[in-house]
C-alpha cells in the first residue's frame, strides 16, 4: 500500500468531516436530490420501468462507481475545490478547462434548482392550508408558475434556507443538517411508499417497476438511465471533488462510495415506490400519464392524491420530503460553488456564502419569472429555467466528466490513482474501476452528449 501522507491543510474552507459517517451522510445527501425523489420516477415510469431500473443499477456500479472514486479521490489527493485540483496534477490549457468548466456546472444548476424548490415549498404550503382540491385542478401549476410574486417569494425562501447552513460551515452546518435529515428523509420516503404501495391497484405499478420487460426497452431507455445516474449521484458538477477535499485521509474511499451507492439506490428505489404504484392505482397505467415527464410530480401526484382521499396529509408528508430532498441537494451544490470562490479568490467563508447568494437572487430571477413577467425572453427558443437545465445538464456535465477522465487516465495515471485507494482499501474493484475510466464512462459520456443536444435541437426524441 501507498504511505501514509499529510493531507493538505484546507484554508479558507472551515475544517473537515468528522469521520465517515459525515462525509457519507453528506454525499449521500448531495446524491439524493430532487434527481431522485423528481427526476427518477418520472424517467423509470417513462422508460420502460423494469428495464430502465435494472440498467440504472448496472451503470451506477460500474460508471458511477468510477467516477465517484475519481473525484473523491482527486479532492483528497489535492486538498482544493475542482479548479485548483485540475491544476495540481497539470498545468496544461486543457487542465485548466477540465477544472473551470467543472467548477462552472454548480454555478449554473445552482440558481434554477432553487426556483424548483421554491415551487416545492409553494405546495407544501397549499397541502398545509388547505388547497388540496386547487392544486389537483387542471391549469393549476401553469397557471402558478406564469404569476409573478409567489414564485420569486417562495424561491428567495429556498435560497435563504440553503445560506443559512452554508454560513454554519462543514461540520456545523453541512455535515450536522446532513445528520439529521437523512434519516428523517428515508424514514418519510419509506411511510409515503407504504401508502402508495397499498393503494387498489397499486400491485400492477410495483410490478411494472420491478420486472423487467424487453417490450418496453428503446435505444432511449440506456441513454435516459445513464443521464440519470449522472445526475443523481452528483457527478461533474464539482460536489465530490470539493467534498473529497474535506475527507480524512485514513479514509477507506471504497467502502465509503459503496455506502453512498447504497444510500443513493434505497433512496432511487423508494421514490419509484412512492409515485409509480400510485399512479397506476390513479390511471390503471394509462400510458398518458406514465409518460407525463417531468411534470409527473407537480401536475399528476397532486390528482393522485385527491382520488385516494386523506389528499391533505398526504400531501403534506409527501412534499415535506420532496423539499428535505431538494434542500441537500442545494445545500451540496452551493457549498462547491462557495468552496470555489473561497479557494480561487481568497474569500472568507462568510463573503463567498453572502456574494454567491446575490448572484443566484439576480440569475434565479430571471429563471423564477422566465414563465410570467419575462416569458419573452428565451435563448435558442427556451425559457431561462429550461436553457440553464439544458447547458449545465446537456452539455457541461459530460464535458466536465470527460475532463474528469482524461485527467484520470492521462495526467494522473491508473496505477497513482490504485496507489491512493490502496492506501486504506483492498481496492476490490479494481478491474472494473480500470474499464470504465479507460472505456466505458468516456464512451458513455460521448453519447449523453450527442444524444442530449440532438434531442435539445429535436433532431431526435428523448
């Protein structure tokens, strides 16, 4: 095994974890997002439910495993946020692309993923005062979403949560809310899909979503479930990287990034249970409204709900998870973008948290009312929400995770990168740690990338 090291001394980022349980609990967090409690349902309703779940598991451990392990590994090895790692390895132009363009992504989801979850804390509100039967109505979340003040109000909210517990630092505010909402989170998940498992004809979703059917495989259902596994375990946006950085060194990085798999897959599972069997025992699997998409949670739950009854509280307890989700997830995202700015530009904790939350106001903005007061403007004929999704999601995350790649192969080296592994693990996985970076993640990331912009550009459809 490789000796023992000093692990670099972060400066201006607050202290580490506290140890595994800290660190895991917070990627952990960071994995599960609304990637999974919104995006994967609504992708494995759509995609063919079995088929896309036995895929999704197979890529997560074999291209999500390596990527994690790089990242985390490249964090700890270096002691900096994805800009300053990239440099530590390479000088080169290249490198420093990799790095910017990796520090970047955070940058761009940051601002919309907070009017998202603005939204999400609107109906957790409209459940707990008693809108049950409005926001079940046709038009009602179009309608919401084009008005001007609620949205901008209750997206300040989201932004103003997430600040808070950045400002509390690593193990004060990351790592202890991290502690306390996992649980919380996977106990609520777990009630929610009980309920929804045990519905009248439910047995046929939970079906749908557990067998696998050839019939309902495409082309679509590999690219949509490596999308998905990308985005859910929070690859190439910077997260692990800035999070490795915070790992001690005794650290078994093997172990830890099999628990988040865990935590990420239980967490996936669960949220296909808590709206895939309800949705057949709403529609009897009307394929209209399994292929409802990304509005599956905000237009389709909402109506489940009410032709079940106890529509109030369960709405209630549904969307209280969905905003624990979304909240660390953000917080994640925004402790990169902080993470960077305190690196990069010498900023204390404290300024980076409070500029960085000016800038997501003013970018989260224009996307907040992209749909109401500023409808007209659009960039190549989207709205502002669904452009910055486009480039962050379509076309920087596989670019930054193919820098990721070469960095790993090119400049690092397999064998430096096993020696780090090695320090504190058996490193089991080697040989398919090895594949995937060599040809599996660049080969899959290429097609995510042509893929996502021909569907961008309806050349093709996703």
């Amino acid at each position: 095994m490789a000796s023992k090291e000093t692990k670099p001394v972060k400066t201006q980022n607050n202290s580490g974890f506290t140890g595994k349980m800290g660190y895991v609990l917070a990627a952990a967090a960071s994995a599960v997002g609304l990637g999974n409690i919104w995006r994967f349902p609504y992708l494995c309703a759509k995609y063919g439910g079995g088929i896309f779940l036995a895929i999704y598991l197979i890529l997560v451990l074999t291209f999500g495993y390596a990527l994690l392990m790089s990242e985390t590994a490249i964090g700890r090895m270096t002691g900096k946020s994805p800009i300053g790692a990239f440099k530590h390895f390479s000088n080169t132009k290249a490198a420093s692309f990799g790095g910017w363009i990796n520090a970047l992504v955070p940058f761009i989801i940051c601002p919309y993923y907070a009017v998202i979850g603005g939204w999400v804390i609107k109906y957790l509100v409209g459940y707990s005062t008693g809108e049950t039967q409005a926001m079940a109505a046709d038009g009602y979340f179009f309608g919401y979403i084009s008005s001007n003040l609620q949205p901008e109000l209750f997206f300040i909210i989201f932004v103003l949560l997430t600040l808070v517990v950045i400002l509390g630092g690593v193990q004060n505010g990351v790592e202890k809310v991290s502690r306390i909402m996992m649980p919380i989170l996977i106990a609520l998940a777990v009630v929610v899909s009980i309920y929804s498992c045990t519905r009248p004809g439910a047995v046929e979703g939970i079906k749908y979503m557990f067998i696998p059917n050839i019939h309902n495989f495409s082309i679509m259902t590999i690219v949509s479930a490596m999308g998905q596994m990308f985005y859910s375990l929070s690859l190439a946006m910077g997260i692990m990287i800035t999070y490795g950085s915070y790992v001690d060194r005794n650290q078994d990085l093997e172990d830890s990034t099999t628990t988040i798999e865990l935590f990420d897959t239980i967490i996936a599972i669960l949220a296909g249970l808590m709206i895939i069997p309800a949705v057949f025992a709403f529609s009897g699997g009307d394929p209209e409204t399994l292929n409802a998409g990304p509005s599956l949670m905000f237009i389709t739950i909402p109506k489940v709900l009410v032709s079940m009854g106890f529509g109030t509280p369960a709405g209630i307890v549904f969307f209280l998870l969905v905003l624990l989700a979304a909240l660390t997830r953000a917080i994640s995202l925004t402790e990169t973008c902080v993470g960077t700015l305190s690196d990069e530009l010498g900023w204390s904790r404290k300024k980076a948290t409070l500029i960085f939350g000016v800038y997501s106001v003013v970018l989260g903005s224009l996307a907040s009312l992209g749909y109401g007061a500023l409808g007209n403007l659009k960039i190549i004929g989207m709205q502002v929400l669904d452009f910055l999704d486009f480039i962050s999601n379509s076309v920087m995350m596989p670019v930054s995770a193919l820098a990721i790649c070469i960095l790993v192969t090119r400049s690092i080296g397999l064998k430096a990168m096993a020696d780090e592994f090695e320090r504190n693990s058996k490193f089991r996985r080697k040989p398919v740690y090895n594949f995937s970076m060599k040809f599996l993640a660049p080969v899959a990331l290429v097609i995510i990338l042509i893929s996502s912009v021909l569907s961008a550009f309806g050349i093709i459809s996703i």
